[in-house]
C-alpha cells in the first residue's frame, strides 16, 4: 500500500497542473490583498470586516475557499480519476497487484494530501503577505466575538479557522471523486462538480425567501445542510464566541464524508473492472 | 453543405450528455414555473419585485436558468465540441475529406448556436404560454423603469429580453469556442472558460452580466446600462476571428 500511495503520489506531481495550481498562490494572495485594501477605505476600523495583518489569512481564504480551492479540487480530482480511469491509464496500475478499490482509497488518500499541502503553503504565504500589505495593530475585532484580540489570539483562531476549512474541504473531496468516479467524461465530470457547487449556493438562498416558514431554528439548520455555505459563512459561527452551532454543523461535515465516500464504494464495486 | 451540417448534428446528439443536458434544462424549466407560480413575485434584481401576471411572466424565468446555460450547459457542449473531438483524434476522420476548414468551423459554431437559440425559443414560447395560463389577465403592465405597456409591447419587451439573452448566450460560445480550441485537453479547457467569467468580473464590474444574466438585461431595457451590448458584440467578433483564424492555421496532426 506504502508503494501505491508514494507511486500516484509521484504521479500527481508529474503534472504540470499541479504545479501552476501551487506556483499560482502568491497571485491569488496578492489578488485577494488588493481586494480587501480597497475594502479597508470604506469600512471602518472597529468592525471585524476591516483587514490587518493578523486576520488577513482569514479574511484572503474566505472568498478563495469556494472559487478558487474549489476549482484546484475539481481539477485534480477530476485529472487523476475520470482523465485515468476513462483514457485507460489506470490499467497499467491494475496490472499490478491491487485490486481496484486499493488504487482508488490510495488516490483518495494522496488527494487529500495534495490539498492539505495546499492550505499549509496558503496559511504561511497569507501571513507573510498579510504583514507586507496590512497595519500591524495590537487589537483587533474577530467575527461573533465581543472582546479585542491579541495577535497570538489570532494566530490561535487562524489555525483552527484553517483546520476547519480543511474538513470541509475533504467533505467537498468526497463528493468530487464520487462524481468524477461516476461520470464517464470528463465534461461531464466538471460539469455535474459546477452544478453541486451551483446548486449548495443556490437552494440556501431560495430557502431564505421561506424564512418565516420554518422559523429561525429549523432555518439555520436547513441553511447549513450546505457545505458551501458552512465553508461561506458557517466557519466563522463555529468558531464564535456562543458556538451553538457548531455541533450541528461539525455533523454535517461528518455526514457528507461517509455518505459519498460510502457511494463512492459501492459505485465503483457495481463497474466493469476491465475497463 | 448540407452535409457538413448532418454530419455535425449527428455528432452533437450522438453524445449522450447533448440529450441529457437538454433534458435537464427542460425540467429545469418546469422547476422553474412551478416556482414562480408558487410565489406570484418575480425579481428585478436583489432588493426589487413585483407581482407577476400574463404579460410580463416570462423574462423572470431566465434568472435562475441563466446561470445554469452559462456556467454548466453552454460549456459542456462547447469544450466536447471545440475540444473533445479535436483532443480525442476523432476530427482528423473529418479533416481528411476535401473541405474547407473554414467552412467545417463555421458549421461547428453555428450548430451550437442553433441549439442554444433553439432552447431559449421553446422556453419563450413555454413561459408565455405559462404566464397566460396560470397569472392573473391584465392588459397592461409595467416592467422594470418603464410604465404601462399594452399588450402587443409588452410582448415585444420580452422577445427583445430573450434576443438580449440570446447574444450574451452566443458570446459565451464564442468565448469557450476560441478558449477550447488553444488549450491543450477538455479539463483545462472548461476549467478556463469559468475561469475566465468569474475572473472577468475582478477585471470590471461591466462583466456582472455572465452572473446576473437577467437583472443586468432589465438594466439595459430599463436604460440604466449601456456597456452590456457593446462589450457582447466585441467579445463575439473578436473571438469568432481568433477562433477562425487558429483553425486554420492549426496543426492538427499533433
């Protein structure tokens, strides 16, 4: 297993795509810097919104977590999955001995890798970005949190807030690579992953329009059945000062990663194996 | 001539996704009546609504559907057609035959264009329908900006709504087409082509439009934006003649 899991992980780097997905951090940083300096003129300093060097990592990764991270995944998964499995590739490793479930969970395992890698490089590049661009101030306000914070405090609330959207990043891994493992082109692929991402934006929105329906309770827990607005907004609630929500949120992560990894597994026993 | 056409429109419904994806739209349509019949209130934009009736029930319906045209159908189509074929090696069975690439282009990006446009024409004809059967009857009614229209102008609104929609679908095309026919595979190429919409965005706020489809088209019915149809016409042409011109230049041996 050790062999198969460094061998597609030899593999993935082999891409050239993997590689302009992790040398395009410092753009994307710089971009979101830009971004939120402009914001800086027009909101004020005492609101949570207002940008420093000590939640800059938080503040850069919210708007990137559901554009940007979201793409790099549907690219790789989509790359070393449906691009192998439906091109034939996939056949020299099934020559070996290893069943095809082996060479999936080793995929599987070696994406998630990738990904946490990425986050790793985007927390350290997105601190020292943060302290070129932004004022180094000794308080400032966090989301849901009545008192100041310190920059250490900060530091603290940046990995958990970063730890977080790791889970749910491997949640959203596992609903990619159960549709890349079903779909049998790689459009279509790409096509179904955007409409998931679409449509876990979309259907919050329109319950939004039944807020009084359901009332507040019922509301928050329907909205954040969505893992893109967990990602968008819920985040920031778990880590709040009240934390009520984080249970049912954290289930919800919970939830997504065993179903599709569940579905993933009966999907691809009930497929040809030669392919 | 004639035959370039048959032999592309086989292709396109050959793949099983042209059906599929259609399919889709269609119950999307459906969705989408049931929705707003459900509620009576269509939205201008964000903060603005008003209560749908015969007469102006069909614009409404493209909010929603218009994100799913531009971000998932067009491209889909687009990149297995401008890409998927070239990519694979099955077009070089076409470019053996004696005729001209140009021609072979031109025929390609009209056949999506046809099949978008068709859509868009069965939902027009669909949601007026719809809109006589279910919303109240009036005779006159106000759109966005713009009071009191009669019946026959009030129809003549939504068709040019739907035209509108129907060229910032084509730019679409035409932006995919020439994005799907300089990358190198299907993955990037789809991946670039929603790239390039979202990103246009942090270009110009001009660009909203690939997002709010239907909100920025009652803008510029209602004479609020003046930069949509230009941009739409200039985002065609230019890609249309990149697109030309590396097809035909390109080597297809590679």
């Amino acid at each position: 297993m050790k062999q198969l899991l460094l061998s597609e992980w030899i593999r993935l780097w082999k891409r050239k795509t993997t590689w302009i997905a992790f040398l395009s951090i410092p753009l994307i940083l710089i971009a979101a810097a830009k971004y939120l300096v402009s914001q800086n003129n027009v909101v004020s300093t005492k609101l949570p919104q207002y940008t420093v060097a000590w939640n800059f990592p938080v503040m850069g990764l919210a708007e990137m977590l559901i554009t940007v991270f979201q793409g790099i995944i549907i690219l790789i998964v989509v790359f070393s999955v449906t691009e192998e499995i439906r091109t034939g590739q996939i056949r020299m490793v099934l020559l070996r001995s290893y069943s095809y479930t082996e060479i999936l969970f080793a995929k599987y395992i070696v994406i998630i890798g990738v990904i946490l890698l990425f986050f790793t490089v985007y927390f350290i590049g997105s601190h020292i970005v943060g302290i070129i661009f932004f004022p180094m101030v000794d308080k400032f306000s966090l989301f849901y949190h009545q008192e100041l914070a310190t920059p250490i405090v900060g530091l603290m609330y940046n990995v958990r807030f970063y730890g977080i959207a790791c889970l749910t990043a491997i949640a959203i891994i596992s609903v990619m690579f159960f549709i890349a493992v079903v779909c049998r082109t790689t459009t279509a692929a790409i096509g179904v992953s955007i409409g998931f991402i679409i449509f876990t934006l979309g259907y919050p929105t329109m319950l939004s329009y039944f807020h009084e329906l359901f009332g507040n309770e019922l509301f928050v827990k329907l909205y954040f059945t969505s893992i893109t607005m967990i990602q968008f907004e819920g985040i920031t609630r778990i880590l709040g000062e009240s934390g009520n929500e984080a249970g049912w949120n954290y289930s919800v992560i919970a939830i997504y990663i065993s179903l599709f990894t569940v579905s993933t597994f009966i999907a691809m026993n009930k497929k040809d194996y030669f392919i | 001539m004639k035959n370039i056409w048959i032999s592309e429109l086989e292709r396109v419904f050959k793949r099983k996704k042209t059906i599929v994806g259609i399919i889709i739209y269609l119950l999307l349509v459906g969705f989408q009546c049931l929705f707003l019949w459900s509620f009576g209130v269509g939205f201008y934009n964000a903060e603005e609504a008003v209560y749908l009736n015969n007469l102006n029930a069909a614009p409404f319906f493209l909010r929603e559907l218009g994100i799913f045209l531009i971000f998932i159908l067009i491209p889909m189509f687009v990149v297995d057609s401008f890409n998927g074929e070239c990519s694979s090696g099955a077009y070089q069975l076409i470019l053996t035959r004696p005729q001209d690439r140009a021609k072979l282009f031109i025929v390609k990006w009209a056949v999506q264009a046809v099949i978008i446009l068709a859509l868009l024409a069965v939902t027009w004809v669909v949601t007026t329908l719809f809109g006589n059967l279910l919303f109240p009857t009036v005779t006159e009614t106000p759109f966005y900006q713009i009071e009191g229209l009669q019946v026959l102008q009030a129809y003549g609104y939504s068709l040019l709504f739907y035209v509108i929609a129907a060229l910032v679908l084509l730019s679409v095309i035409a932006l995919g087409g020439v994005i799907s026919t300089i990358m190198p595979n299907t993955i990037i190429s789809y991946l670039a082509i929603i790239g390039m919409l979202v990103g246009a965005i942090y270009l110009s706020d001009h660009f909203i439009f690939y997002f709010s489809l239907s909100d920025s088209i009652f803008d510029v019915l209602g004479g609020e934006n003046h930069s949509l149809l230009i941009l739409v016409f200039l985002i065609m042409v230019i890609s249309f003649i990149i697109n030309i011109t590396v097809w035909k230049k390109r080597d297809w041996m590679g």
